[in-house]
C-alpha cells in the first residue's frame, strides 16, 4: 500500500526528510495516488457537476467573497445548496469554479497544505506565499483542464503585513493575477463582474460589500442559467465569508438572510438593480 | 583472525538504556498536568524558537525531552503522519492511541536495530469532549508506552519533581493553579533550594478543549505573566 505509515518498524524516510514543510510534496512521496495532479484519465467526456459563480470584493476593513450555491450537470440542476467557498486557514478563504469533485478536493489538500506548513515551520505563511501555493496545484491539474475538468479559484485573504485585503485571480495554467477591487470567476463571472464595475467604489464599508456580492450574484443568476438565485421557497441563500484582521469567519445564515431580503425587495421595483 | 568479545544481549541492551538514560537525564524538566479545562505542558526552556512543546493535529499535542534534532525529527514525523491520517480518511480519525503506538513501533525498532538509541522522551496527549476522554502517553527511548494519567513528568531531575507534583496536583484546579504548581515544581532545587523561574525562561503551552477545533495554544508574553501571578507593572 503506497500510504503505508510503517507500522512494521522504522520511520519510513519520507516522514523523516528534513527541510519540505509543504504537504503536498510529502504525499507526492508517501501516497503519490492520493494527489489529484497525479492521475491518469482515460480519453473521453464525462459529465460531472460544475459549480459556477463566486464573487470577491476588497473593502475598507479587508475583504469579502461569496458564491451561490448551484452545481449542474450539462442543463440539469446537480445540486441546489452546494458550498463553494470554503475558510483556507485562520486569514485566507478560497472559492472554486469549475468541476465540483475536483475542485472540493483541491480545497481540502489546500487547506490541510497551509496548517501543514503552519505546523512544521512554526509560523503562517505570507499570503503570497499562500497564493502561490495554490498557483502550483492548479497547474498541476492542466492535463485534466485540457480534457475538460478544469478547476478555477479565487483566493482572497487579509495580508497582516501589509493590513489590507486582497484578491487573486487564476487561469487554469496556474497563472496568478492580483485583483485590486473585486474579481469573479465561474460561469456568471462576466454578469457579476458587469454589476460590481458599476456599483464598487473605493473604501466602501464591510456591510456595502457583502451587499455588493449578493447583487452581483444576483445579476449573474439572472442572465446565467448555471448560476442559483437566492432561493426564497426554501432558504438557500449564497455563502459568504468575511476576512478582517480578526481573522476569516462564514457570515451566519439570518445574516446574509437579511442582505438577500433587502436584494430582493429592491429588485420588487426594479429588477435590473 | 580476531573474534570480537562476546557481549551478552542483556549488556548489550544495557549499555544502550544507561546512554539514553543519561543523555535525557542532562536536559531540563518538561511537565503535563492535567486541568479542568484541557492538558497544560510547562518547561524550562530560555529559547522562543526551539519547541519542546508542539502541536500536532486538532486535539492532539507533542512533548519532549532530550536531544532536540532527534526529537524534533520525530515530532515533523508525528505531524505528517497525522496529516496524512487526517487527509487520507477524516479529521476525527486522527488518535492520539494512533499515533504512540507508531512513535513505539519507531523507537523501538530503532532501539534494537541500531547502535545509537534516540536520547528523547516524549509525551502524546490527546483532550477529549470532558476530562475522562482525555488521553495520555509516555513514549521512552526503547520504545515502552505507557498510559498515564492526571500528570507526567521527563526529563532532567525528574524524580523529586514527580514526587512533588503527586503529593499536590489535582487534575480537576483551574489553568492558573496547574501552571503555577508546576513553575513552582520545575523551580525546585535537589538540595531543597528553590529558583525563581519568570515568563521569559518559561515554554507553556495547552490543550484548550474549549476551543473550537485546534485546540493547541501557546502561552506567551502577557497572558503567561498574568497566569504566573508575575504581571510586570508596564503591562
């Protein structure tokens, strides 16, 4: 068994090595079937979830991201209350679109990659150094981009050294692209990226963020069939999380229940917002 | 052609424990103490970087005596064991039981196969939901496990500071009493003479089961001081 921890005797080397603090690295070496980037597929399309659009807007205190919850299968609906964003560590949360299996996955080696860190070196790695850890899986999962199961984030956390919030954005060859404002990224991205270019102004408050997302995830659910709208019939409202320098929190649902309430009474009136 | 002496495996073994026994008895004291809340570890150690005390996964921590590059080698070990564990199947699969009983495979294998044993003691603590699900392990250099409750103490004069902290440790007292019988314990002299040891020659750390998921906490600086009972005027 390739993740077998040598329950027969001597610490087996990998887990001795000094000097890797990355996780990945180390399973690459201990349980190389357990990485996502070390599969091989067979040719073919198959048809899989696909979660879509999140959202992420830097304001005056740090920075907020939120996603809706629908995942689909070609033009059915997959899922209605999927989560796709997700806390990476204590000051970073990371949201993904694209191939949902995959893209949960990835999620959870990167979060198990920066407490890993954390753990073995004794401090937090810089919030670049975090995003360009993400960069490395994302281009190590380009052969199965290319075959139709691409991953794509969006990483946003609160740089303690810096004390700001930040945005990056990535392309599916691990490209990575600092955002100043507000980013999207899923199938909606171009509507809610339309909606926050109109409506972001520099230094806006933490509660006008959150705003900002749930109407520019709002637009998107408009115009894109793939992306979910708040749903009033049974409560699903979208997920959204909060990163100050207090640390990175899930606003609690009554919450973005109000926020969405608001939306949507204003929508009553004027739908296009 | 010369024969090498015949040495009998009971010298053999011998000689090996005495060496470890000593190098582990040069080092200083690192004591577990259970409280009401959580697992609080307290050792003297002048250096903020170099640990004895670490945390290896969500509820499970890692304490050592001994020579540091060995046990530090064994505590990245536990943690990428532990990760992996955790990765492999889910979070709460991960067992302070798990994880003595590889550290005891290791350390004993070792012990036999080789011809330096590790000079290191180690202490596995595990906090669960209320104090009778909390889990501790001594783990010594050849490999021997051993379940302990309420208190451990390695390394160093270990002996007089057991004796001590059984007369007057009760695992159901508050944070702040654990930790200051154990300063008081680790400020004990053999001939009877006490030191005063400050925040600054101290490295305390807890398992805090009030906390939501890791439940590992250094005590640093100010709150250190103000549990010492030692609050300097500035602060």
């Amino acid at each position: 068994m390739a993740a077998d921890a040598g329950l027969h005797g001597r610490l087996p080397p990998h887990f001795t090595t000094p000097g890797s603090s990355s996780f990945s690295e180390f399973l690459g070496h201990a349980a190389p079937d357990l990485l996502p980037s070390h599969r091989e597929l067979p040719g073919g399309v198959i048809d899989v979830p696909h979660g879509t659009t999140i959202v992420a807007v830097v304001h005056a205190s740090g920075v907020i991201m939120a996603g809706d919850r629908r995942a689909t299968i070609g033009n059915l609906i997959a899922q209605r209350d999927i989560e796709k964003v997700f806390l990476a560590d204590d000051y970073s949360v990371v949201g993904i679109a694209g191939t949902a299996g995959l893209a949960v996955e990835m999620v959870r080696l990167f979060q198990v990659e920066l407490e890993h860190y954390e753990k073995m070196e004794g401090h937090v790695l810089s919030l670049d150094g975090k995003a360009n850890r993400l960069s490395a899986m994302i281009r190590g999962n380009l052969s199965m981009a290319m075959q139709g199961l691409a991953v794509v984030p969006l990483f946003a956390g609160f740089d303690l050294d810096g004390g700001l919030g930040r945005i990056f954005g990535y392309d599916i060859t691990g490209g990575r692209y600092e955002e100043h404002s507000f980013h999207s990224v899923g199938s909606g991205s171009t509507f809610a990226r339309s909606a926050l270019k109109k409506r972001y102004r520099n230094g806006v408050s933490e509660a006008e963020a959150v705003k900002l997302t749930v109407d520019a995830l709002y637009d998107a659910a408009d115009d894109d069939s793939a992306t979910g709208g708040p749903d009033l019939t049974r409560g699903i409202w979208p997920v959204v999380m909060s990163v100050t320098d207090a640390g990175a929190r899930r606003l609690p649902e009554d919450e973005v229940g109000a926020v969405v309430a608001t939306v949507v009474g204003e929508r009553m009136t004027n739908p296009g917002g | 052609m010369t024969q090498p002496f015949y040495v009998s495996p009971e010298q053999l073994m011998k000689d090996k424990s005495d060496y470890a026994r000593k190098g582990i008895a040069r080092g200083r004291s690192v004591l577990t103490l259970a409280y009401d809340d959580g697992i609080l570890f307290v050792g003297e150690n002048p250096s903020n970087a170099l640990h004895k005390i670490s945390e290896i996964y969500d509820r499970i921590a890692f304490a050592a005596v001994g020579k540091y590059n060995e046990f530090e080698n064994l505590r990245a070990a536990g943690v990428r064991y532990a990760d992996l564990r955790g990765y492999q199947y889910a979070r709460r699969d991960v067992t302070s039981r798990g994880l003595a009983n590889w550290y005891a495979q290791a350390l004993g294998t070792h012990f036999v196969e080789s011809g330096k044993p590790y000079e290191v003691e180690l202490v596995v603590a595990e906090v669960g939901e209320k104090q009778a699900d909390d889990q501790l392990y001594r783990l010594t250099y050849d490999g021997s496990v051993a379940e302990e409750h309420a208190f451990v103490v390695m390394g160093g004069n270990s002996e007089p500071i057991g004796t001590y902290v059984k007369e007057h440790h009760d695992p159901t007292v508050s944070l702040e009493v654990a930790l200051q019988l154990g300063v008081h314990a680790l400020s004990r002299s053999p001939d009877g003479t006490s030191r005063t040891l400050a925040a600054d020659d101290l490295e305390a750390a807890v398992l805090d089961r009030t906390r939501p998921r890791r439940a590992f906490a250094r005590l640093l600086g100010p709150r250190l001081e103000r549990l010492l009972g030692q609050e300097s005027s500035s602060t």
